[in-house]
C-alpha cells in the first residue's frame, strides 16, 4: 500500500513541477513518429479493452471447464479488478479533468482526435491491469515479460498518439496494477469468511 501512496505523491509532483517533461515527451514521441506505423499503434490501443474483457472471461471459462478452483478464483478476482479500473478511471477523469495533448499544445498531430479527459490513460490501466492480473494467476517470466511488454506498448502508443501525456499513462498503469493488488487483498478477505 505504501508503493501505491508513494506513485501518487511522485505521480502529482511530477505533474505540477515537471510539466514541461510531459509535454516534451509527448511533442517528440508524436512529432518523430513514423506515420506509416500508425494503423498498428492505434490498432494496439484499441485492443486494450478487449484484451481486459477477455482476460477474466478467459481465467473463468477455463477454471469452470477445468473445474479448478484457482482458475476461477483468479477469473473473477481479475473480473473485480477490470471492473474496479474502468471506475476509479472513470472518476479520476471526470474529477482532475485534464485537457488532452493534442487539445493544449501546438505542434500535436492526433492519430485521432478521442472525446473525453486525458488523465488517468484508461487504455494503459486496463492493460496494466490485465498483465497483471495474468501474471498473478501464472507467475513466469514466459507469461509476465509478453504481459506487461504488450501493456507498456499501449502506454507508448497512447503518449505517441498525441492522446497523453506520460504521467497520464504512469498514473494508469499505477490504477492497473494497483486494482489487481486490491482485488486480491478483497478476494482473500471474501475466501476466509
């Protein structure tokens, strides 16, 4: 719990005080991206929700044919977890209201152009949160580094999209891999009773 109010404290400071940061990286990741590569970048960002529905649906289907307990458990801790990010999302979106990149700074050419607020990077939590939710049910290298390889690739695709900025997508990886953690500490709470 304390690495999650540590991501905060670090995450707002460095939103406050580096914000020239931000808006340098995200101006040189969109500015010297190669343009011909941008139907798989947006294509990348796009999956991040069906990869998150797919996940718990996945580790629950397989535990019910299974009939493996763990599996299932894991199924519906992720289901708690995709759900609980798309919510704290949701709210940090609608409460910081944080205009996105290609709405403030010149010089931004959008992949597209998204409605909506840019932080927290609701792309970038669901596949945070979806590698770690693999992770936890498999705990191999073989499983972790494709995993959170795939979920950085979001993150990075959204920051080149001129969609986020990056402590944007910190924060929602931080929402991610945090709603996994939170997930599992209810799961057992729910287990003992």
């Amino acid at each position: 719990m304390k690495w999650i109010a540590f991501s905060f404290f670090l995450l707002f400071n460095l939103n406050a005080f580096g914000q020239n940061i931000d808006e340098k990286w995200v101006l040189e990741w969109n500015q010297e991206r190669n343009i011909s590569n941008d139907d798989f970048f947006l294509g990348l960002s796009q999956s991040a929700d069906y990869v998150a529905i797919a996940t718990p649906i996945t580790l629950l289907t397989a535990g019910l044919i299974k009939k493996d307990p763990y599996l299932k458990q894991k199924g519906l801790q992720s289901g708690v977890a995709i759900l609980g990010t798309y919510g704290i999302g949701y709210i940090l979106k609608k409460s910081i209201k944080r205009e996105r990149p290609f709405n403030q700074l010149e010089g931004i050419n959008p992949i597209q152009y998204k409605d909506g607020f840019s932080m927290p990077s609701g792309s970038t939590a669901v596949a945070f949160a979806s590698a770690t939710s693999l992770t936890s049910t498999f705990p191999k290298w073989y499983v972790a580094v494709p995993a959170f390889g795939y979920a950085g690739a979001v993150g990075y695709a959204r920051i080149r999209s001129g969609e986020h900025y990056p402590s944007d997508v910190l924060l929602g990886a931080v929402i991610g891999a945090g709603s996994v953690w939170v997930s599992g500490k209810l799961m057992k709470l729910i287990n003992k009773n």
